[in-house]
C-alpha cells in the first residue's frame, strides 16, 4: 500500500462514483457531462500513480481487506504482471473519455453514455488488480453490463439489439467456463485467493486450465469464437470501440497469463504448443478477413483479432522473452489500436462514411488525423522504430527459442513450423493496415469530400498524445521490459 493508503481503491471508488454521480443529476448536467467525466476519470487515473511508483520501487504494490470470512480476503495487487495490462486500460481509459467529449457532441443522452463508460473503465481495472476468484469474477461481470448497454443504446439502430444479445451470449458462455473452472480450482486447492493456490500436471487441473482459457479466449475473440467481435466493434460508438478493442479483450490475454502461466503453470506448459497453434490460426484468419474488408471499423476489428492471436501465440511460447514480448504488445495493441479507432471515429464523424472505398485523399484535409494513423498503421505492422516492432520481435524471437531451446537439444520441428508461420503472417498485418491507410488518406479526395474539414481538438490531442508514447516505447522499450522480464524469468526460468 503506497504510504499507507490505498491509492487503487480509492481509484475505483473514484471511477464508480463518479458514474454513479453523473447518472442521477443527469438532468442537471445533461451539457457538460462530458467535462464531469473527464475531471472523474484524470482523478482516478492520478491515483494510480503511487502503487505504479511503488510497483517501480518496492516490487508490486498491496490492498486487502476483509469482506467475508467465507469467501476470503479482496485484494488489489499491481505486480510486474499486472502492470502491461493495468497501465494500458488507465491510460487508453482516460484518454478515450476526453476523445468522447468531441465525439459525442451530437449524441443523445449524454449522461447515461458518459456513467456507462466510467463504470465500464473502472471494471476493466478492478479485473486486472483482483487477487481473488471470487472477487475477480464479480469484476469481470462488472465489466460486461455497462459495455453491453452501451453497444444497445448507442450501437447502430438497424442492428444494435442483435448485436448487444450476440456480445452478452458470447461472453456469458465464456463466463460459465470460467465460473466452472474457478469451482473446480476451489475444490482442488481449497482457497478462493490465488497466491494460496497450489497446482501441478494432473488431469484434473490440465482440464480446468481448458475450461479456464475457453472462457479468456472469447474474451480475446480468439478464432473460432470470435463471431461477437467484429459486429460489436464496428457498429459501437467509437470511443467504445477504442476500449472494447484496445483494452476490454486483453483482459483475457492477461487473464490467460495470471491464471495458466503463473497459477496452473504445469498445466499451461502441457498444453502450450496447441495454445500456440490456435494463436497462429487466428493470426492468419482476422488477417485474411481484414483485408477483405470495407467498412473502415471493422476492418480493425478483424485486425483485433489478428493481433490477439500474435499474444496467444506468443504465450504458447512459455519462454521468457516470448510472454514478456506477448506482455509488452498488450501495451503496444492498445496504444496502436486505441489509436486505430480513435483515427477512424475521426473520419467517420467528420465525413459521415464508413466504406473505404468513398474515401481518399485525407490527410490534406485531415493532417492530423491522417499523421496520427499513420503512427499506429506502422506499430501494428511492426515498424522501427515504433513500440509494435519490438514486441512482434520479442514474439517470434520467443518462438524460435521454443523451437531451438540450446544448439545441443533436438530441433522441435513443429513448433518451428508454427513460428516460421507465424513470423509469415505479419506480411499480412503489413498488406491490411498499407490498404487501410492508402485507401483513406491517400490519393485524390472525392468531390464530396472537398469540405471535410479535421475533428476537434478533444479527439485530435489523445490522438496525439497516443502517437507519442508509441514512439516512446518504440525507441525506449526497457521503460515496460525492465519490469516485465524480471517477473516472468523467475517464473519460467532464464
């Protein structure tokens, strides 16, 4: 506990309140809710700046509490594991509220968007920091109400009913997965808190690892259930989107690590190379449909899905470098593809377009916008020297480890397949992400186009503020690996 207070609860408590307060005088502030939120949320996010300095001085920082003898201390706990996670949803979470002030200028019920998207922030957080099972569950149901009603109120009003019931059956499945699982760990090691929990190879938590990570991977959108992504992160207002895509779905990569790699790691080791092969597959498939995309969000959103399968990829690995660089592109995706989204909410507010092929010729019209795209289109392509390139790097370099562990050990040959794979596909995630930027800020702009004119500076400076700290941790990457490596080499070893 950072000087003997509780900085992150006091943070949550901040988000929720602040939700909560916007809500009931939403009457009263029907105009200015968006200026409460911001204030709210650069307070919450303030307060996360101690337990990160005592993270960076003491090694991880603490909160408990007792709530129910029965069910075990609640914990807030940000460790080096932690940390990508955490730091990318407090940052990409204050960021997107100031983006939705501009974007919501024209938006109905304001109020209620606005103490939507603080509870949603606040549970995205609470999910990462939870050191219960219980506790972590409660959070990530939190996490999905307030997201489900923002995809029904403010999606697309063709569709948005049938999208919020896809999105809301997806991930309850997945939740049952996770309930089952967490049960059947209870009875295993009979203690709801994880750092009680011992586990090893056997059948039973080999099995309990699957139930676990089928609930983590809808989450993630990992193909083959990842049908709910692609319709929501489209048809979402955008700075949902920016949450749903940069944040909400590498809860489940982290999830997958805090659960299998640290808790049920025998387990994890066991089933590696199949959480790999599925990574790769997934890789290849949102980058095929990707490309074969017109609606300009959507078309990230199979990006999405893409890249969530460079993560799994890269936790299949079980080697140092490759989860820490797995680790590392949790912070490098949600900058790169908050960024993504942020850009395209831009275009589509400022042209009222979504298909790629009206487009053309923006960047004179929207120089900012189009500077800002062209910063995250490279990171995601993996670029130097922007943040996306060292993680990809860490990655692959990850999987040829796995596949080569000493010149003296026989070669894995399928597991150098799956990185040789896996190294191929980013040619694809080069092809998508060139046909995004081309198609909309390059070229001669259509008649129609000629007024267009850049959106506001409440969208345009987190824009630009995202673009910078993925330049900063492209050229500085040691600022989040000499946290990150640490923590994972006394795990999985040197």
């Amino acid at each position: 506990m950072a000087f003997g207070i509780p900085f992150m609860f006091i943070s949550l408590a901040v988000m929720f309140l602040g939700g909560l307060f916007i809500y009931l005088l939403k009457n009263r502030i029907a105009e200015s809710a968006g200026k409460v939120a911001v204030a709210f949320s650069l307070l919450g996010t303030l307060l996360m700046i101690p337990p990160f300095y005592e993270l960076l001085t003491a090694g991880q920082s603490v909160e408990t509490a007792i709530w129910s003898d029965i069910l075990e201390p609640f914990g807030l706990q940000l460790d080096a594991v932690a940390f990508p996670i955490t730091f990318a949803v407090v940052v990409l979470g204050f960021l997107s509220v100031v983006y939705a002030v501009g974007y919501t200028e024209h938006t109905k019920n304001k109020p209620t968007f606005f103490a939507n998207q603080l509870f949603f922030i606040m549970g995205m957080v609470w999910v990462t920091l939870a050191t219960n099972m219980i506790e972590f569950f409660i959070a990530w149901e939190l996490m999905l109400v307030p997201s489900y009603f923002l995809i029904l109120f403010w999606g697309f009003p063709e569709t948005r009913k049938r999208t919020a019931l896809k999105f809301w059956l997806y991930t309850q499945s997945g939740a049952v997965c996770i309930l089952i699982g967490f049960g059947l760990l209870y009875a295993q090691a009979g203690s709801f808190v994880l750092a009680n929990i011992v586990a090893n190879g056997d059948l039973i938590f080999k099995i309990i690892f699957i139930l676990l990570a089928a609930g983590f991977l809808v989450k993630m959108a990992v193909f083959p259930i990842h049908w709910w992504l692609p319709p929501v992160h489209a048809e979402a207002p955008t700075p949902i989107s920016v949450l749903l895509s940069g944040a909400m779905i590498e809860t489940g990569a982290y999830a997958l690590v805090r659960f299998g790699t640290l808790t049920l790691n025998d387990a994890a080791i066991s089933l590696s190379f199949w959480v790999a092969g599925l990574g790769v597959i997934t890789m290849f498939y949102g980058g095929f449909m990707a490309l074969a995309q017109v609606d300009i969000k959507r078309l990230l959103a199979y990006s999405s899905v893409s890249q969530m399968g460079y993560v799994l990829f890269a936790l299949g690995t079980t080697t140092v470098i490759g989860v820490s660089g797995g680790m590392f592109h949790l912070i490098n995706h949600a900058f790169s593809k908050g960024l993504l989204f942020m850009t395209a909410g831009a275009v589509i507010h400022q042209t009222g377009l979504r298909d790629i092929k009206k487009m053309g010729g923006l960047s004179n019209k929207m120089p900012i916008t189009a500077f800002a795209a062209a910063i995250g289109m490279m990171s995601i392509a993996g670029s130097p020297p922007l943040s996306g390139f060292a993680s990809e790097w860490m990655m692959f370099l990850g999987g040829f480890q796995a596949a080569i562990p000493t010149p003296t050990i026989i070669v894995n040959l399928p597991f150098l397949v799956l990185t040789i794979l896996a190294v191929s596909s980013s040619i694809l995630s080069a092809a998508y992400m060139l046909r995004f930027f081309w198609r909309v800020f390059l070229g001669p702009h259509p008649e129609e186009l000629e007024d267009v004119k850049e959106s506001p500076r409440s969208m345009t400076i987190p824009m630009i503020i995202l673009g910078i700290l993925i330049v900063i941790f492209g050229i500085f990457p040691s600022l989040a690996l000499d946290v990150i490596i640490p923590a994972f080499a006394g795990i999985l070893g040197p």
